[in-house]
C-alpha cells in the first residue's frame, strides 16, 4: 500500500494527457487528469478513466464515481 505523502505534491496538480478509456474502437480521445485523478482511477481495476460524454463498452452495468470537466471516473460493475 503506497502512503500519502502530501508535501510532495510538487508539479502533481500539472494535467497530464492519457487515452479514454471507454473501449471504443474508433474512440480517439484524450482526457487530461492529475496525478492525484489518476491514481483515484488507476488503483481499482474496475474504474476506467473516459471523456465526457463517453460510455464505456462491453455491456456491463457501470456508475459514474467522480466527474470533471475534463473526464469521469466510472466504475464498472464486476458481479
Ligand atoms: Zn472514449
């Protein structure tokens, strides 16, 4: 389990440019995320990172967890 060490925090709050995550294959969007956002996302296998207005393929029930104007954080339901 990573700590939190928030006094380096230093450039973090920077956006950084990753793919959405929707699955779509035509989907060529780019969704700017911080560091503090993307590690939110990227510690639970079931949250994808995807761009507004985007949906996540594969047919499985999904619920928005965090929603920006910049990307949403969704949760795919794994049961
Ligand atoms: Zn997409």
């Amino acid at each position: 389990m990573r700590q939190a060490v928030p006094e380096v925090t230093t450039g973090w709050e920077t956006p950084r440019a990753r793919r959405c995550e929707c699955g779509a294959a035509d989907c060529e969007a780019v969704v700017y995320m911080t560091w503090d956002e993307q590690d939110r996302a990227d510690h639970v296998p079931q949250r994808w990172a995807i761009a507004p207005g985007h949906t996540p393929r594969g047919g499985a029930p999904w619920r928005v967890v965090e929603e920006t104007d910049r990307f949403l954080i969704v949760e795919i339901d794994a049961h």
